[in-house]
C-alpha cells in the first residue's frame, strides 16, 4: 500500500481509523508551511475542521467559505 501521510512534497490531509475501536490519527501538512498531528478521534476531528477552515481548501479561494 501507498504511504499516504503528507510531506511538504505532497500536502494535504490524512486520517486514519483502522477499526471501530481504535483512536483515529491524523496528519497534515500545507503548501503555506503548517503542519500537524492529531491522535484521538476529538482531536482529529479539530486537526480536520481547523485544516479546512485555514488550509486545504481555504488557500484555494483566497480564504473565503
């Protein structure tokens, strides 16, 4: 399988929960230069809704929603 964490080469965004009972992670990495990890499914949750509110997707249209 492919190594799907980011790096400065490949941003983006990457979340993983192997079973129902395991904590969900997190990485992400932006082409601004932010990065940062998250482990437990709360805190992955906000890695996500902080990444799309100020990365990713933000960047693409200037930061308007």
């Amino acid at each position: 399988m492919a190594d799907l964490t980011p790096t400065p080469d490949r941003p983006g965004l990457h979340v993983s929960k192997p079973s129902p009972n395991a904590p969900a992670t997190g990485s992400a990495v932006c082409h601004c230069g932010a990065s940062a990890t998250a482990t437990g499914d709360g805190q992955v949750r906000l890695l996500v809704e902080g990444w799309t509110a100020n990365h990713g997707p933000a960047h693409r249209n200037g930061g308007r929603s």
